[in-house]
C-alpha cells in the first residue's frame, strides 16, 4: 500500500510537471507600452527622464531619496522638531537627535558611505548603469519625439546627455577609468 502511495504521487507529481502556464504568463498586447508611445508627448518623456532622478545616490543617508530635503521642516519631520528649534534648543543639531542629516534613517544609523556596509545602502555601480542605460535610450529615440516643440526636445535630451554624464563620474569617482558608453545595452 506505501509502495501504492508513493507511485501514484510521482505520477501525480509528473503530470502536473507538464501543465504549462503559458497562457497566464502570455502579455496582452495591450498591456504593453510602444517605445513610440513614451516619446509621443513632453509628459510621457518627461514622465520617462524622471526615472533617473531617482537611481542618484544620496550620501547623507545611504540611500536613493534625495527629495526629502525639499520638505519643509514641519512636513517632514512635525512640529517636534520646528518647536524644538523655535525655543532655541539648538544643540539638536549637533547630537542629530533631530537631524535628518548624516542619519541613514533606513537603518536608523549613522550614515556610512565606505564598503564596511555595502550590502545596507544602495548599489551606485547598479544604479548609475541603469542610468546611464535609461540616459541612452532617451538621446537613441530621439527621432521619435515628433509632437515635441524644438525646447521641449532640448530640455528632455539635456537631462539625458547630463545625466549620463552623471551617472559615469559616479562609477569613475569609486572604480577609476571607465568606458564612455554611447549605446543602448
């Protein structure tokens, strides 16, 4: 009767093997994005350059999220902080007890930019080889941006040519020499 068991499972086992799911993992056409598509309008490429604002790595705090300065100090920290400042305790500045500065608040310590703990923060060569890719595909499609005035096309190209530019002195300042990459890979 085990022996029984143990068969009908290995048949089982190899019958549900062969059970394909093509269909559900199949895209439908209509799911997916023409490249034409992005670059129809200023708002879809805009909407596209957009992305590597976010692959730049913020030292301070180890991580990609450099826009939480643009915060007021009320909106981003509360009114802990603005009241702390407001009656003259200033010294929190200096202990960080409040300071957003030199936190890696992902972490909640101090912030580290050296390889002791490269595996917590952000891969700059990962991410400034995705921008310098995204970078690439922008200045490559170019020729696609045809319901774009003449500015628009230039504000969209310029952040593409300075960010790749960007994203290469990043990977120069931690590796060294690195080879000018011109084309989409």
């Amino acid at each position: 009767m085990k022996n029984f068991i143990l068969r009908l499972f290995l048949v089982l086992s190899l019958l549900l093997l062969t059970v394909s799911c093509e269909e559900y993992l199949d895209i439908a056409p209509e799911a997916e994005i023409d490249i034409t598509d992005v670059f129809a309008t200023f708002q879809s490429s805009q909407g596209f350059v957009e992305e590597m604002y976010n692959l730049v790595v913020e030292y301070g705090t180890s991580g990609h999220s450099f826009q939480d300065y643009t915060f007021g100090d009320d909106s981003y920290r509360g009114s802990q902080f603005s009241g702390a400042v407001d009656r003259g305790q200033l010294d929190n500045w200096v202990s960080q007890r409040f300071a957003y500065l030199g936190k890696n608040t992902h972490q909640g310590q101090d912030g580290d930019t050296n390889n002791a703990e490269a595996r917590k923060r952000p891969r700059i060569w990962r991410g400034s080889m995705l921008g310098i890719r995204k970078a690439n595909i922008v200045i490559a499609n170019q020729d696609l941006m045809v319901g774009l005035t003449p500015v628009e096309k230039n504000v969209i190209l310029g952040q593409a040519y300075f960010f790749r530019a960007f994203f290469h002195n990043e990977i120069m300042k931690f590796w060294g020499r690195f080879p000018h990459i011109t084309e989409v890979y």
